[in-house]
C-alpha cells in the first residue's frame, strides 16, 4: 500500500524549499556584496 499524498503537504514542501533556496541566496548574495566592498576598499587603500 503506497503512502497516500495530499497536495497541501506537497505545497508546504515546496514551500519550505523556495524559503530556504531565498534565504541561502539571500545569504549568499550579501556574502557576494561584502566581498565586493572589501575588495574596492583594497584597492582604494593600495592606489
């Protein structure tokens, strides 16, 4: 007998998935930023 699947539980599982890939890029994205503004920052510093 095969578990039975409801859409509302499959909703929510995709839910949780797009928050988390946000968040993750979210995250990475301000990683990305700060990495950025270090880098100009060296730069201004080593002219």
């Amino acid at each position: 007998m095969s578990p039975q699947v409801f859409p509302e539980n499959l909703a929510g599982a995709q839910n949780d998935l797009d928050n988390n890939s946000q968040r993750i890029w979210g995250d990475r994205a301000k990683n990305l930023e700060l990495a950025i503004t270090v880098y100009e920052n060296v730069q201004v510093y080593t002219r």
